[in-house]
C-alpha cells in the first residue's frame, strides 16, 4: 500500500519542508501543510478510510468537481476500488498515518476507526473530519446518550446496565419489554434486540464479562413510535451548517429498506424540530461532515433521537437524485470547508428503495436493460458488490410530482433486481 502513496508523498513534500533525517518530524512538519488552506497542489485530495459504498458514492461527485479520492480499504476489491486504493488496516495507526500523509483532509465510510488512530492523526497535524472529539458519540451509544442527554435532547428512556439485575429493574419499571444495545459495533440492526427478560441478554453480558475493560450494555424503553425519520445535516470546520428536509426511513428487519423524502404529511412545526435537533447536535457535539440523526416519531407528535451517524448516511440517498446537492458532494465539500451546497429537492417527492440481496443468479447488471426499459426516469445505482441475501447491493431512487406515482415508480424499478 504505501508503496503506491509514497511517490506521490515525496513528489508534493517542498524540500525546506522534508527532514530526511527524522521521519518523525518531517511526518509532522509535511501533514501539518495538508491542510486546505496551505494546499499548493492542483486541487484538493481527500482520503477516505473505508472502501464500502459510502466511499463509492463519494467518487462520483469528487470526479465532477475534479478532486482526487483516496481510498484506504479494508480489503481489495471493494466497492470503493474506482479510486486510487490503498489497501491495509485502519485499527494500525502506522498505516493509517502512512494513507492520511499524501491527503489534504481524511474523513470516512464508516465510524470504527480507533480513538486512539483518530488522535494520532491529529496529533501529527492532519485534518481529521469529523474529529476524534466528534466521531466517539456515534462510536459508542452510551457515550452518545449520556452525551444528548447533558444537552437536553429528547430521547427515549434509557439506561447503561452492567447485569441481569440491573436489565430486570430497567424492564419492571417500564411494561416488561425494552431493547437492548451493544454499544460499540453494531449496524444494521445487529447489536440490537428486544427482551421481555434480563436473560434475553445473557450471551451479551457474559461477553461484557470477558471483555478485560468490562463495561455496560445500553438500554432503552420500546419506543412505540408511529414511524422512524432521519434528519441529515452538513457542518463544515469554520460551523457553517446547513440541514436537509426531514425523511421517513422504512426499516425492515433493522436494514433501511426504503426512505421517502421528505416526510410525507410532516408538519412545518415536525420538520424545524427535526431541523433544530439536527443542527443542535452538530453544533453541540462539533461534527464536521455529514450528520445523519436517526429518529422515532411518536403517537403524541414528538420526536426522540434514536441514534447518530457522522458521514453519509442511507437516509440520505435520495439526495444524490432529489436535490440541489446530494449527500456525498455536500460531504466532501464539508470536510474540505468549501461553501455548503443548496439542500433543496429538485421535485415535491423522492423515494429510494434499497436493492437488498440482489438477483438469487446472475449479476445485477443482467436486469439494467428490462429495468430501463419499463422505468426511465428511475436512477440506478449500483455498489460493485456479489449479491449475497441481505447485503445492500445497491439502491433505485424516483422523484416527482405525485408521492403515490413516485412510490410506485422506485419500487417497481428496484424490484427488477430482486427476486
Ligand atoms: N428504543 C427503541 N424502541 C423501538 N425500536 C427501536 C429502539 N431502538 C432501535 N429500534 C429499532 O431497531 C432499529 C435499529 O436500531 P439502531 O439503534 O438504529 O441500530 P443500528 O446501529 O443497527 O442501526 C431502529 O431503526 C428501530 O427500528
Ligand atoms: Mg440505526
């Protein structure tokens, strides 16, 4: 990996800046000049750790635009491999030192790079965002809720439990039922689970057990809420922010399976609530990037703050398609402090679907030509990806005037490539 990056390293390295001498401090002295104001390459390089689809979608409007991507991915082959790819580990910080020397921004396609990487990154200077400080309240949801809580966000009731007891006083004082959360690590539903008992959770306690620095589980009442919402926004470094609408997420099986945007029926007093949480929490917690707030709306018109992402999310999709300025151009602008786009939609209505699994035989471009056919105005998009039942493959998006005729459009489109 470092191989394909150091040419380039030494090549953009002025030689009063170079220390041949010390690694350590040319390292230093060469990343502290990443920064976008003291970029005197060609154009803007950024680095992207994660080579999932998220980092995919990235390319495109980075290609636009004419900035440079890098990708540091987990393997190869991955969905990110359109770009200049690295491949090694990001828990190592050598490695991920090594990536983030040749880019003027480092920023990511997913939140599991380690604290302790994160601040290496930003001890040697580079520009990290979002930052460390930032990105630890979506690493860790009790961080987060503890957080949220201090700063008086609505939120369902919730508790860090470390045994059985605790779950089982958590469970009496509210109906018998409640989810439980590991709160590191999961995603798409895995790492939550709804228990009626506080053996329910048993597996998950003796792993806690296990784990040498011990700690706790999360858990919050069953919120019966009438449906799920996401609020996405973009803050840059300098703290201009700048909020999409709010969305309905339809989730299935804990996965986004489809996203209407905005919220149909949302009222304006819904949506600048939905607004002002989103910003809150970017200003509150310093994000820097794309913010998604995942939420619950409930039977009595309120909102409660589920759980946070701090890049491009899947509640944002529909944007690339349905607005001014997609997620991943407004991510990418974000981190590099460039002007925010306009989040406006382009039509009353977009709705994404989420291509899930994938064709049971055969690759999913063997269904692009009857898809077109039948649905011409649907955006297809694709993530490289081997269909494997479940696995987000790709997604269809439809916008327009009518929400029902829109409904119809995405999903009868995105149904051509499942079976
Ligand atoms: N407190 C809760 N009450 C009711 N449903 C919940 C609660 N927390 C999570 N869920 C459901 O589980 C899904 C996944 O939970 P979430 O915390 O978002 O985990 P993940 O990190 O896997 O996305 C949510 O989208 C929602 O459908
Ligand atoms: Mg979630």
């Amino acid at each position: 990996m470092r191989s394909s990056l150091t040419g380039t390293a030494r090549r953009r390295r002025s030689p009063e800046r170079a220390d041949p001498r010390s690694p350590e401090v040319r390292d230093r002295t060469a990343s502290r000049q990443n920064g976008p104001e003291r970029r005197t390459a060609m154009t803007y390089r950024v680095g992207v750790i994660g080579g999932g689809q998220l980092a995919r979608m990235m390319i495109a409007p980075a290609v636009e635009l004419g900035l440079e991507i890098r990708v540091l991915a987990e393997q190869k082959g991955m969905a990110a491999a359109l770009a200049a790819t690295a491949v090694g580990d990001y828990r190592d910080a050598d490695t991920v030192l090594a990536f983030a020397r040749d880019v003027d921004v480092v920023t990511f396609d997913h939140e599991h790079v380690p604290q302790d990487v994160l601040r290496a990154l930003v001890d040697a200077g580079v520009a990290v965002h979002p930052g460390p400080d930032a990105l630890r309240y979506a690493q860790d949801k009790l961080l987060m809720r503890t957080r949220l809580q201090e700063m008086g966000m609505p939120q369902p009731d919730w508790a860090a439990v470390t045994g059985p007891d605790e779950l089982g006083a958590f469970l009496d004082a509210h109906g018998g039922r409640a989810v439980v959360k590991t709160p590191r690590g999961g995603y798409d539903g895995k790492g939550v689970r709804v228990v009626s008992t506080p053996d329910g959770a048993a597996d998950w306690f003796t792993a806690l057990a296990e784990d040498a620095g011990g700690g706790a589980l999360l858990v919050e009442e069953l919120v019966d809420f009438t449906r799920e919402l996401a609020q996405q926004v973009a803050r840059t470094p300098s703290g201009a922010v700048r909020a999409y609408p709010v969305v309905e997420t339809v989730q299935r099986d804990g996965v986004c399976a489809e996203v209407l945007a905005p919220a149909p029926g949302a009222s304006a007093r819904l949506a600048a609530a939905a607004a002002e949480v989103g910003e809150r929490i970017a200003e509150g917690l310093g994000v820097t990037g794309m913010l998604a707030v995942e939420l619950f709306e409930t039977a009595d018109d309120r909102i409660l703050v589920n759980e946070l992402a701090m890049r491009p999310h899947n509640s944002g999709h529909w944007s690339q398609d349905g607005a001014v300025t997609g997620q991943f151009e407004q991510h990418l602008r974000a981190v590099l402090d460039l002007p925010l786009g306009d989040t406006s939609p382009v039509a009353p209505w977009s709705v994404m679907i989420n291509i899930l699994g994938g064709p049971a035989a055969g690759g999913l471009s063997e269904r692009f030509a009857p898809a077109m056919a039948q649905h011409p105005a649907a955006r297809i998009h694709t993530y490289g990806k081997e269909p494997r039942p479940g696995r987000k493959v790709g997604h269809v998006t439809a916008f327009g005037e009518d929400l029902d005729d829109v409904v119809y459009d995405a999903r009868a489109a995105a149904a051509f490539f499942q079976d």
